[in-house]
C-alpha cells in the first residue's frame, strides 16, 4: 500500500452529500453481508464518485436500481470510483465481510463471541464503501439479523424501531437515529451479553432508559458506570446547560478494545478496563478513571456528536474539549486542587516528552501519514490546556456565553477549532488572534522569569521572557499569547495588592499577567517590602517556568503558597533540584549526601495535621523518571534509579516513626468505601508504605507481606503487590502465584499482575517480561495485554533503558509481530523511542539500529512507519 501523506492545506469539501442511508447486517458464523443503501446529490461539478473503502469483498453495486458493471466503476485497495453518476441517485452497495477474522480491530470486529465495531477515526471504509469523512453527516436506519440464541442483544445507535421474530431461529432489530452524524459515530453490537437498567429523569421532564452490557455474571460489577453515568448527566445539565437528546443511553463492555472508550452516538463502546469495578477487583485509581471516562463519553454528546469536526486535522476540537469537561467534572467530584495536580503530572510526563521528542506535532496537525496518529496526548491533554487558557482569560462565566454560542451557532455541523476559539472571543470581547498560535504552533514554550525590588521606590519589576524550542518542521516559533494567573504574598503568606495596570482581572475575579510579546515587563507599585512572587497558579499555561527563585523563596511558597498547585509545584521543584545533584554526583563516583533542608521540608509536611491527606499524598511524591528524562540532558537510567533510591531511602529513614503511625491511623479505613476522601487516606497510607518499603527492612517487608495476604479491597492488595514483585524475597513468588491463582480467568484484573512486574526494578525486569508473554494469560492480539506488559515496559525507563540488556531488540520484535496484526496498537509501542536523543551515544546506537531495523520491513504499517521514521 503506498504511503503518502496527507495535509490539512490540501482540504476540500466533499462532492457529494448523503441525506440518509440504511443498513442491513445480515450476520452469520462465517461471514457477514452489508447491504448499504444511501441517497446522494452531487455538490460539485464533476460526476466523478470517490467512495473509500478498505479490505472489503464487493458483491455488488447498484444506483438507482440498476447494476452496474465491471467496466462502470473501479476498485483500488482503499477506493471505489465511478465515474460518472446522475446528480440525484440511490446508491446500494453490497459487500461480505469476515469480522471474526478482523484483527485490526477496526471496522466490524468479533471479541469473545460478540460482534462490535470501531469506525473511529476510519474504521467505517471496512465495512462498506462510503465517504468516510467526518464533514459527511447523514442518518441512519439500520437493521440487524443474527441468530436469536447466540446473539439475543442486537443494538445500533439511536432509537429501537422494533425487533422482529423471523421464525427460523433468527431476529432483526430496526434501529434510527435521528440526529445527523458522521459515520465515524455509527455503532453495532450482536452477542448474549448481561445488563443492568436504570433511568435518569432530565431538567426538562424527559426520562432516559439507562443500560449497561457486560459479559454474563461480570454485569453486577457495572454499577459503578451506571452511577457515573448518571452524574454526569446531570452535571452537564447543571454545568453547560446541556441535556441528552436520545430515549436511550447505552454502554457495551468488550475486552478486545484499542482504545479506552468510544461515544458513538447513544451507544458507547468501552473498553472492559473501562467498566467493570467493584472493590474485590478495582483500584481506588479504577474507580477515578471509570468515573472520568464515563463523563467523557457522554459529555461527547454535545462536544463532538452534535457538534463535530470539519476534518481529522480539527481532532482536538472535540478531544481536547471533552478532556477539558472530564477534567472540570472530575475536580467537582473530588478535588479541585489534587485533582488539577494529577492533571498537570500526566500532561508534563506524557504531553511535554511528546512535544520534545520527534513526532511534535502541534494541536491542530499540518500533516501526517496514518490519521490514527493523531490521537496523541498533544491533541487531548494540551488540546484541553489550551480550552483552559480560554476560560482563564474570560473567567469561567465568560467561558459559559461563549460554550452557549459555540452550540448556537454550530449544533448540528461540522466546524474547525477556527470555529471555535471565535465563538469563545467574539461574545467576550477579546481578540484571540495570537492566542490561536496554540493551535498551529508545536513545542513547548519556556517562561523566563527576573525579578528586581526597588525597596525606596516601592516598586517590584517583574520582566517575563517566552521562546520556544524548534520541533520538526517548525524551526522559528512566533511569541504564544500565555495567560499567567499569579499574585504576591508578604512575608507572612497573605496576598498583597496588585496595583499595575498591565494586570488583568477575569469574570472569576482572579488576577493574571497576559504575556504576547517575546519579552515583556510588569511594575507593582506601592509596596511597603519586597514580595513574593506566586506565578502560574493552577498551572495556568503548559509552560515550562524557568525562574532562579531563591531556595528561601522556594520553602516558604511550599508552606504558605495560597494556591495548592504551586504549593505542591515548590515542592516538586526542590526535589528536582535536589534529584539533579544526586544524579551528578552519581556519575562522578561521589557519595550521595541528602540536604537536611530538604529533609526537614518533609518531615514539616508529614507531621502538618491541618493538611488535606489527599493533599498530602501529593506533596510527598517526588519528581518521576519521566520528568527526569526531560529534564537532564544525557537519560542515564542507573543514575536516575540510583539517585530516586537515595532520596526516597533517606526520606524514609528519617521519617520512619511518622510514616509508620500515618500507615497505622489509615489502615483501618472503610475497605469497600468509594468515598473520595477515603480514597485520599488510602493513597497517603499506602505511599508512606511505599517509602518505608525502601529501608529493605525485614520488618516493614512483613507488614507488606502481611497487607497483601489481609487486603479487602485491590487498593491495599496492588500496593503490597507492585511492592513485594520489586523485591528479591521468597514472599514475591508467593504473592504473585497466589494473585494468578485468584484472577486468572478475569482478563481485567489479570493485566494489573502484568503491569507490577513489568513496571520493577529489578535487573531481571526483562527476562520476565520475555516470560510473560509466553503465558498462558498473555494474548498478544488482546490490546490491553500487550498495553499492560509491553508498553508498561516500554515506559519502564529504568530497565527499557538497562545498558546491560537488549531490550531494544526484544521491543522492536514486538512491534514488528504486533504490527502485522494490529498497526493502531503496535504504533502506540513505539512512542518507547521517543527519548532516544536524550541517551548517551552508545545507547543511542543500539536504539537507532533496532529504529531502522523496522522502518526497513517493506511490509510495516504507515502508523508505525510515520513515528518510527521521525526518530531518524
């Protein structure tokens, strides 16, 4: 298949417009039969009909009625064309597909006997010839035969026509949506599946059939789902205003799945993981991400359903929107600012080595090869700072007028983030002109800070710098417009008046600094004593900040700071700072003396009886690998681990009685509770075992031990887990066979004992991993398996990175088997490669050859091949 790339530049609307199609599966052991009739006008002059369509078996194609022959029309690996068509016609389409033998997941697909689909983003052109683009809206009416034994549930989006007796041991359900969709959004399930109802009454009366599917006996797991479904039904009636438009709401679990969820209209398909939590088998961190997801999905209603994408290049116009709303839903739910902390700590470990790798690519793409790489973190994760930039310029008032005439002015199209960045400025008075380089630019910008006190002028000089490095194809960066919500602070913590005229104040009442130029300054005045400066509060641009604070100013912002985030922000940076000498002086042989400041920073924290312990839990987490990888210019993992090991023993040494009676006071919390505070509690109790575990002392190893064996709720049984497999103790063996033993038929679970022993220290990391995906439990065609083994090694900096391994060899042959099967998740392995400019020349080399190993197979999918060929 030829590989080209395609550009955002080179876009033009379709020729044709679809006002309606019909569906009809006809589903068989063996094989399945489409037969797709839909009513098309011509919209261009040219005649010339292009539909796509990939791996299909034709078996016919009529317009108007009448069959067309072989010289009337052509068929090229990924389109259909006829040259020549009537200006108004019925199209109908038959083809066979064989979805039990579809391993890319994509398109109609058989998991665990259940028939489902993918169309996101172009999984549609494998099941029928068609425009499949999301600027082609149509409706749907879709029927589906099967057998009534083995497949009883037949769903599809919209509404429930009727579902019909056929006599001879099959059905058929009707189906019609009655919104407009692209066809990306259109969705099938067919299996024998367990369900649980409920209903939601909407602000204006309307009650909603709630289902949730689930393999047989795995449903009771589900109610967690339905509850977050729930809330966030109701949160985006309060929030935004917005009600579901539908008679049903539906969600099907499935466990072969290669992403986390989909919310195709009125019939979300989730991966398992996704979905099934009860206490016995789901983490506090499960129950979070379900709760989240759920929202997700379902905010996709109105951000991405009602209103979509003009094309895949407007990605994050829907994405990064919809993570923004998640995002705003979860810290209503918990925390607001332990919420934003978590937020903030994946975007900079995933989004910013994204944007300083070599597949940077900006929030609104130019280019790419394989449309499914643009599901990035750039596009989610940054695409939803940049939504958040929006709402801290125009407060979060300004930011409902301008949602509010986003869907007045769009709802029911296909629009471009061009669309809606002016329906967020235009009602809000403000010019958004630069502030769209966020979109068009790649890279992260860097904020330099200086600071002058004039004590006899009483006056404060604040003078910001921003640049931004170069990424591929983006050498010379113009100046970002960077929203900055800060303040100054006395020397006893309380927040002084700003009196400069260059502050802006938002419709939240909150004070920020826009910067728009390369370099700009900002004079307070009427200041009695030097302040402090407090900046980038709630982390209000991703941005790195790269200000010579004094660490006297660091310590009293990480007590006193009055907003939480840069509390924990001050903390996060000492430890960075305090990690970077650590790691120069294990290069240079020298002992690795822990500052006694520091320690004393933590003890405070620990022993600070008014702090949140959800808080807390954050303020005691040091910088991860990830950061550090960023961060330092040569990776060198022994290092890293050498001086992460140093720090935390230390921590742990000196803190022993205050970690052992927080682990003791938390141990006796409700175990089933799904409470966000108890979930707070529980991760502070668990981290303080987590340090203690460090000082390798039989003691503590038994209270581990003794946790892992006693656990009510897979919290406190993880933990002790993930502990006792990076340990060299005969309890390790014991622990993990016995967890096997317990969850080996269940695929969710099973994963998180993967995942704990592909994420150890140990130097034997790799040789068990190479284990385990010969084991009986690993299917390497099953996305989440190879998600939880593979690429929880491949982020395993430590040992991926073992100079005195070939684990670069090992991960490229996997890649390699992946890849045949399943590019989607083959491409999301090779983002293992991205610091491979951050290694030191030996390592380096051994990465590069195992890189053009693989871009070298004739036969490697363009997923793969366009982020692997950046890498050279």
């Amino acid at each position: 298949m030829k590989q080209e790339k395609i550009y955002l530049k080179d876009y033009k609307g379709p020729a044709f417009s679809v006002d309606s199609i019909n569906l009809d599966f006809v589903i068989n052991e063996d094989f399945c039969r489409v037969i797709a009739k839909s009513k098309m006008k011509r919209t261009a002059d040219s005649a010339e009909l292009r539909l796509n369509g990939v791996e299909l078996k034709l078996v016919s194609v009529k317009i108007d009625g009448t069959l067309l022959q072989a010289d009337q029309y052509q068929v090229t690996d990924e389109e259909m064309i006829i040259p020549s068509t009537p200006a108004q016609f019925e199209l109908e389409i038959e083809t066979e597909l064989q979805p039990q033998n579809n391993t890319s997941l994509e398109g109609l697909y058989k998991s665990n006997g259940i028939f489902c689909t993918q169309c996101e983003a172009q999984g549609f052109r494998k099941i029928t010839y068609f425009l499949d683009r999301p600027d082609v809206m149509t409706s749907y009416s879709v029927t589906i035969e099967a057998d009534k034994k083995k497949y009883p549930v037949l769903l599809s989006n919209g509404d429930r026509i009727k579902i019909e007796d056929l006599g001879n041991g099959r059905h058929k359900a009707y189906w019609r949506d009655p919104h407009k969709k692209p066809c990306y959004l259109f969705a099938l399930v067919a299996g024998d599946l367990g369900v649980i109802r409920d209903t939601f009454t909407t602000a204006s009366g309307r009650k909603v059939n709630l289902e949730v599917y689930a393999a047989h006996g795995k449903q009771e797991r589900c109610w967690h789902a339905m509850e977050s479904l729930k809330k966030s039904m109701k949160w985006d009636e309060e929030t935004f205003g917005l009600e579901y438009d539908l008679n049903d709401y539906m969600i099907v679990a499935i466990d072969d799945f290669n992403a986390g969820a989909m919310e195709n209209k009125g019939l979300n398909i989730f991966n398992s993981r996704l979905v099934l939590a009860d206490a016995n088998s789901a983490t506090d961190v499960d129950f979070h991400s379900i709760e989240s997801v759920v929202a997700h999905e379902y905010f996709h209603n109105w951000t991405g359903n009602r209103v979509t994408l003009r094309d895949w290049f407007q990605l994050s116009l829907k994405e990064g929107l919809t993570v923004f709303r998640d995002q705003e839903f979860s810290a209503d739910m918990t925390d607001r600012g332990v919420q934003r902390i978590e937020d903030v700590d994946a975007l900079r470990a995933g989004q910013f080595a994204e944007d300083a790798g070599p597949n940077a690519h900006p929030v609104r793409p130019e280019s790419c090869m394989a449309v499914d790489n643009f599901f990035t973190m750039t596009i989610y994760e940054k695409g939803s700072e940049v939504i958040r930039m929006m709402q801290t310029i125009v407060g979060r008032k300004g930011f409902r007028k301008g949602m509010d005439e986003y869907f007045k002015r769009h709802d029911g199209q296909a629009v471009t983030t061009e669309d809606f960045a002016a329906a967020i400025s235009e009602p809000n008075g403000k010019d958004f002109a630069l502030f769209k380089r966020w979109y068009n630019q790649a890279g992260t910008p860097v904020v330099q800070v200086h600071e002058a006190f004039d004590a006899a002028q009483g006056e404060y000089t604040l003078t910001l710098e921003q640049s931004c490095p170069a990424t591929p194809h983006q050498p010379h960066k113009e100046p970002f417009h960077i929203p900055l919500l800060m303040g100054l602070l006395d020397k006893n913590g309380k927040e002084l008046s700003l009196n400069c005229e260059k502050v802006q104040v938002n419709t939240d009442g909150k004070t920020l600094l826009e910067l728009k130029e390369h370099k700009e300054t900002f004079v307070f005045k009427g200041l009695k004593e030097r302040p402090v400066l407090s900046i980038l509060r709630e982390f209000s641009a991703p941005v790195h900040l790269r200000w010579a604070a004094s660490e006297d100013d660091l310590y009293f912002l990480m007590e006193k700071d009055t907003d939480s985030f840069n509390r924990r922000e001050m903390a996060q940076k000492l430890g960075l700072s305090l990690l970077h000498t650590l790691i120069a002086r294990h290069r240079e042989g020298a002992p690795l003396n822990i500052d006694v400041r520091y320690l004393n920073a933590i003890s405070a924290t620990l022993q600070d009886a008014d702090m949140d312990p959800s808080f807390k839990a954050k303020m005691l987490q040091l910088p991860s690998h990830a950061i550090l990888a960023q961060e330092e210019e040569v990776l060198d993992a022994e290092a890293f681990h050498s001086a992460r090991t140093a720090l935390r023993t230390a921590i742990a040494r000196e803190n022993r009685t205050q970690l052992l009676d927080i682990y003791h006071k938390y141990h006796g919390l409700d175990p089933k509770s799904h409470d966000p505070k108890v979930f707070g509690h529980r991760a502070l109790k668990n981290q303080a075992l987590t340090y203690l575990a460090e000082l390798h002392d039989p003691e503590i190893l038994a209270l581990v031990n003794k946790q892992y064996w006693e656990a009510q709720n897979m919290t406190d049984r993880m933990t002790a887990l993930t502990i006792l497999a990076d340990t060299e103790s005969d309890l390790r063996e014991k622990a993990l066979n016995d967890f096997y033993n317990n969850w080996k038929d269940d695929s969710v679970v099973i994963n998180k004992w993967f995942t704990a022993q592909a994420t150890t220290t140990r130097p034997q990391t790799l040789e068990d991993v190479k284990a385990l995906t010969k084991h009986p439990a690993f299917n390497i065609t099953n996305p989440n398996n190879v998600y939880s083994l593979l690429r929880a090694f491949g982020a395993n900096i430590v040992r991926f990175n073992d100079p005195k391994t070939e684990a670069y060899e090992f991960y490229a042959d996997k890649i390699l088997e992946i890849d045949a099967k399943n590019p989607q998740v083959a491409a999301r392995l090779c983002a293992a490669f991205n610091f491979v400019k951050k290694l030191d020349p030996v390592m380096k080399e051994k990465a590069m050859k195992q890189i053009k190993r693989m871009v070298a197979v004739e036969t490697l999918s363009k997923n793969s091949r366009e982020l692997l060929q950046s890498a050279i």
